[in-house]
C-alpha cells in the first residue's frame, strides 16, 4: 500500500518528508518541555479547571 502511493506521488517526496519531519519535531520538543516541567507547575496546571480565583484568594 505505502509502496503504491510513493510510486504515485513523484516529484513530491520533498513535500512528504518535510511534513513528517515537521511532526516528528513538534512532538519531540512537546516531550521535552513536558518533561522538564517543574512539578509545581504541573499540579498548578492539573488543578485549574477545578479551582475558581475566588479560592485562591480566600473569598
């Protein structure tokens, strides 16, 4: 199947390879980031759909 649609797609090799190096790049610097992330952010982050500014602040 991939052999018959890289056979029919001549000339745009470049268009296929750029897009799948745009990919694998995008989700390699999302892992990092999302690895180096300090647990304090994570647990802040996890949190805001739950917490209201209201109880933050003690009202």
């Amino acid at each position: 199947m991939f052999k018959q649609f890289l056979e029919n797609a001549e000339g745009n090799q470049g268009y296929l390879l750029s897009s799948l190096a745009i990919f694998l790049i995008f989700f390699i610097l999302v892992g990092v980031f999302v690895l180096t992330m300090k647990k304090e952010e994570i647990k802040y982050m996890s949190e805001l759909p739950l917490k209201d500014e209201d109880d933050e602040r003690g009202s």
